[in-house]
C-alpha cells in the first residue's frame, strides 16, 4: 500500500489556511505544512497547484490539489471519515453548508471593513460586523457548538476568522465581547481544544500582521 | 409518508433555475411558487430571514437556501436515482470547486454586461465573461457533460445561465458561440434533456426583462428593443424583473 502523502500550503495569518489545519488536526492526518511567501513570491507549486485562483490554501492528496477552504475541508471529512465534521442527516448538512456559506461571504470582508475605514466609513462597517456577529450568534442558539453538542464542519469555518477580531476591536475601538458574549464563550470553548489552540495564531501577531497590511494599502 | 416538496422560485433566476432542474432530473414532484420579489412573500421572509432570496426549497416544511445547497440536498435525499455529484471525493471537490466558479466569476461578469452603459466598463466585463467562460470550456474538453459521460452538478450549475446568453450577447455585441462553440455545443446536448429544457424558460423572455431594466434605468436598450415584446408588461413581470437585481 502506497503512504498517503499530505501537503498543505497554506500562511500563518490565512484563516482560511487555519481552517485545513484544524480539520485535519482532528481527524489525526499526518500531513507537511509549507508556508507560503505571499508577499515575497508564490512558489511554482502553489501557482501550479491552484493556476485559477492563485491563493493558498491548497491541499496536495497524493500530488492532486484541492483549492477553496471550505471545499477543502468537505474534501477532509469525506477522505478521513472519521471523527465525522458533518451531521449525518441530509437536512442537518444543508444547515452546516448554509451557515459555512454565510461565514464565508459576510465574516472576514465585513470584519476587515473595519481596519480599512475611518470617520463614518468605521462606525458603519463596525455596525455591519456587530451584526453579522449577532446573526451568527442566532444561529448556534443555546447549543455549546454550531454543530450541536459537538465540534464540528462550522465551527471549523468560524473559529479561525476570530483569531482577527483583537485586530478589528483595536481599530474599531470596541471590545465585541460585550456585544456577543455568547460567541466569545465558543471561542473560548473551541481554543480549549488542541486542534484549534495549537494552529490558531496569536491575535497580537495578527494585529501587528494588519497595521502592516493597512500600510500596504495606503491607509493612513 | 406524505413528501412535500415546495419551491419558492423566480422565472428568470438561474439560480431557481438550478433547483427546477435537479428536481427534474430525479423525477420529483413538487409545488412551484413564483415570489414578487418587489412584495416578498410572508413565506420566503420566514423561510430565509437571513437572505430573504429565492430559491428556497422547502421539504415537509423545512427550508433548505441557497442554490448549490439546495442542489446537493436534492441529490442527498433522493439518492436513489440519477446522482448528481460524483462518489469519489475527490471527483465531488473538483466538481463544488467549478460550481463555485462559476457563482463567482461567470454571475458576476455576465451581471456586469448587461447593467452598465458601456464603453470601458462594458469592454472589461466582456472580457472577464469570455475569459470565464473560456476556462470552462477547457474544463469540459472532449467530455460531453462536465460530470464526465453522465450530466451531473456541474453542468447544473452552469447550463441555467444558458437563458442569459443571449441577452449577454445582445447587450454586449458579442457571440459566445464564436468565441466557445464547444460550450454551445454542450448547451444543445442539455437541453436535449427534458429535466432542461422544461425547467428553463425561452431567452427571449430574459432579453425582455433585460431590455425593460435598462430601458428603466436609462442604460439603453439599444438592439435589446428587437426582443421587447408588445405585450404591456403586467405587474408579475416588472416586480420580477427588478428583483432580479437581487434573487
């Protein structure tokens, strides 16, 4: 029987790249993790690997790639089935995929609309994300995770875009969790766990990460 | 057991259009419901309080949002006939990976054709849309369906836009068929299937809701006026027809 051989391409400060790390984390899967320079140049791999988008992360399956966080993640739980990220039931799925798909169009823009803006730009974009976050709140309810009583496929795609919002309070000027306190106790419930306490970054690293992202884009 | 199958639909969303097609193709019976996208329903508000967009698939009463997660749900529940994604999981990535895309880059482009007034930016999403489609069409190769032998997700997933063609065409001075002729090519072979052909309605009818918008809007109908029907547009068609903004 051939090894299985695991690559993931990926960058420290990507939620989307912590997202892979963490899904194969908790399935146990051994797997080499390159870091991508992506301000310096993209390695050959990565431009091959992913010609469309040209973004990390990218999972290498024996060679073959598979692009897109969250299609990555499904392509995780469906390879290495056990522990099982999403719900049996059809019904249940769907729910998980909705969800997934909201964090993925609203969270990370509306939460760096923050740090881009300034004056009323700000107090909008912070307002924006306040909601978002109480949308998300609404949808775990009063259950410990997204998933239910388990960890699981949209706590997977949430956890890793909290590791900005120590940025996103420092330019906005706001502490979220007197806001969401909800969702900051399943933060703190997820960091309790191995697989999302040793991949996610020091939010401090990602708030000095940003300042240098604002001075790239010419923000103040 | 009682099955209850609703969809809260729009007639020229290729969106809807997705869901009518993957009912179709496993032979499910279901109820159509047209929304006024410009009163929306009481019902499509309580079944998407979060988008409050169309479609909404609702099975037994629960609601299932979002069209390619409307479409995988389908292909879950009645997995017993015509399967939609393929079972390898790798096979299953590469097929959500071209789905994704073109939710990303074909909608987007095409939307940009047919709203803007010309001239540069018109230029621009010309070429981001032929592009798209060009990248697709490589994908497809020599195979007859993006599934591979078998219509599947994929070719779902894009095949809806075919009603958009031509109003993209028209409003951009363009054909797809010259510059991609084995996508057209593959549209045909599509619609050679009932499950297409039935679930999506005639071009002309979305170049007259295109034509009707940008007359609306003062972008200029322009060669859109050949395709405006002379019927009055009642009520129906011009709520729908300003939702499309927003499905």
């Amino acid at each position: 029987m051939s090894k299985e051989e695991v690559v993931l391409l990926g960058f420290w400060a990507s939620p989307f790249c912590n997202r892979a790390n963490i899904a194969l984390a908790e399935k146990g899967v051994a797997f080499e993790g390159r870091e991508e320079d992506l301000f310096g140049g993209k390695s050959d791999l990565l431009l091959k690997s992913n010609p469309i988008y040209q973004k990390v992360p990218v999972l290498l399956h024996n060679g073959k790639p598979v692009c897109e966080s969250t299609n990555i993640v499904s392509y995780i739980d469906e390879t290495w089935p056990s522990p099982p990220l999403l719900p049996p039931c059809p019904y249940g799925r769907a729910t998980a995929r909705f969800w997934a798909d909201f964090i993925d169009k609203k969270v990370f823009d509306g939460g760096n609309s923050i740090w881009k803006s300034k004056g009323e730009q700000l107090e909008v974009a912070k307002k924006g994300f306040l909601e978002i976050l109480k949308q998300l709140e609404g949808a775990m309810g009063e259950k410990d995770y997204f998933g239910g009583d388990s960890f699981g496929f949209v706590d997977i795609i949430a956890v890793p875009l909290t590791s900005w919002f120590y940025a996103y309070e420092k330019f906005g000027g706001c502490k979220l969790e007197d806001y969401c306190p909800k969702l900051y106790a399943w933060m703190k419930r997820c960091l309790e766990r191995e697989s999302v306490a040793k991949v996610l970054p020091d939010p401090e690293k990602v708030y000095e990460f940003v300042i240098n992202l604002r001075k790239m884009h010419g923000i103040e | 057991m009682a099955n209850e199958v609703v969809l809260l639909d729009a007639l020229a969303s290729m969106f809807g259009m997705r869901a009518r097609v993957a009912l179709a193709e496993k032979g499910i019976e279901y109820e159509y419901r047209e929304e006024d996208l410009m009163n929306k329903g009481e019902l499509l508000l309580k079944m998407n309080p979060v988008h409050k967009k169309i479609p909404v698939l609702i099975h037994n009463g629960k609601p299932v949002c979002e069209s390619l997660i409307i479409v995988q749900y389908i292909d879950e529940v009645w997995k017993d006939k015509a399967p939609l994604l393929p079972s390898d999981p790798y096979q299953r990535a590469q097929a959500r990976f071209w789905a994704d895309y073109v939710d990303k880059k074909v909608y987007d482009a095409g939307r940009r054709i047919w709203t803007t007034k010309g001239g540069e930016e018109l230029e621009a999403a010309k070429k981001d849309f032929i592009e798209s489609l060009k990248v697709l069409e490589g994908v497809l190769g020599n195979e007859p369906y993006f599934g591979g032998k078998t219509f599947g997700f994929v070719d779902i997933a894009f095949v809806t836009f075919s009603t958009w063609f031509l109003a993209y065409e028209t409003c951009g001075n363009f054909s797809i068929e010259v510059e991609c002729p084995k996508l057209i090519e593959w549209v045909k072979r599509c619609m050679e299937k009932e499950s297409v052909s039935k679930s999506l309605p005639d071009p002309h009818k979305i170049c007259d809701f295109v034509a009707t918008w940008r007359k609306k809007h003062g972008v200029g109908v322009g060669r859109l006026s050949a395709y405006m029907s002379t019927v009055t547009l009642d009520r129906f068609e011009c709520v729908c027809f300003w939702g499309l903004l927003s499905f």
